[in-house]
C-alpha cells in the first residue's frame, strides 16, 4: 500500500503542526485584561440590545445578593442612548481593574441635527472568588 504523502512532505507536515501547536502553547492563560475586556464588552453589548438579564449576570455577587433582577432594570432602564461603546484600555492591579470605554451617542434635541459625541470613562471590574465582576454601586 502506498502513504498518502510522499516521504518529503511530511517533514514539512510535521514543521507545519509544531508551529500550530506553538502558537496555541503562546496564547497561554487569559490575562486579568484580556478577561476583563471581553466581560466588559459582553456586558455593554448586553446593555445596548436592552438585555438587563445579561448584564445583570455580570455584577459583583454582591450587588446581586442585595439586589435583584427586578431592581436592577428598575434602576437601569430598558434603554440607553448610547449608540456604541468600545473597550478602549484596560489597566489593572491586583484584584481590581478599570475598562477604559469610548461611548458614542447621538443628542437628541428637538429641531436641531447634532452630529455623534464620544465620551470617555472607567468601568471597574473586581476580582472576587476567581472571577471579574462588573463594580456597581448598590
């Protein structure tokens, strides 16, 4: 029976997945960051599309323990006018990190056509337990 591949390609198969198998071996464990930004962006994108359970999902434990599901969206409200948000940065210390966000609206003032404005803030993000966890303010 003849081998599928010829003697010569499969040194340069074998080079082929040990590269592959490098560049999985590099990415490695998640930083605090990397974590932290994409639970930050889950979180806005859940606030955009209105889906409070989502977000809600994303608070400390415990703001969840003092507050629930209920009070949140309350508080919060179904909609926001923000239009996009972009995790911009994301620095951190030991057990507490800051989202850097651009948040771009659009003011709605009758008669007038205002163009986008994009504002900056932090958003803090907490470890607890071995997770990141959106800070809020019960």
């Amino acid at each position: 029976m003849k081998p599928l591949l010829p003697h010569l390609s499969r040194p340069l198969l074998l080079a082929a997945a040990a590269l592959a198998l490098a560049g999985c071996a590099s990415l490695g464990p998640a930083t605090p960051e990397r974590t932290v930004q994409e639970r930050a962006t889950t979180f806005w994108q859940a606030r955009l599309k209105g889906d409070l359970p989502a977000a809600y999902a994303l608070l400390t434990p415990a703001y969840r323990g003092l507050r629930s599901q209920d009070d949140y969206a309350r508080a919060n409200g179904k909609q926001v006018t923000i239009e996009k948000v972009k995790v911009t940065k994301v620095s951190c210390e030991k057990d507490k990190c800051l989202a850097t966000l651009a948040m771009t609206s659009k003011p709605m003032i009758p008669g007038m056509t205002l163009p986008e404005i994009t504002n900056y803030m932090d958003d803090t993000w907490v470890l607890d337990d071995g997770q990141w966890w959106r800070f809020q303010a019960p």
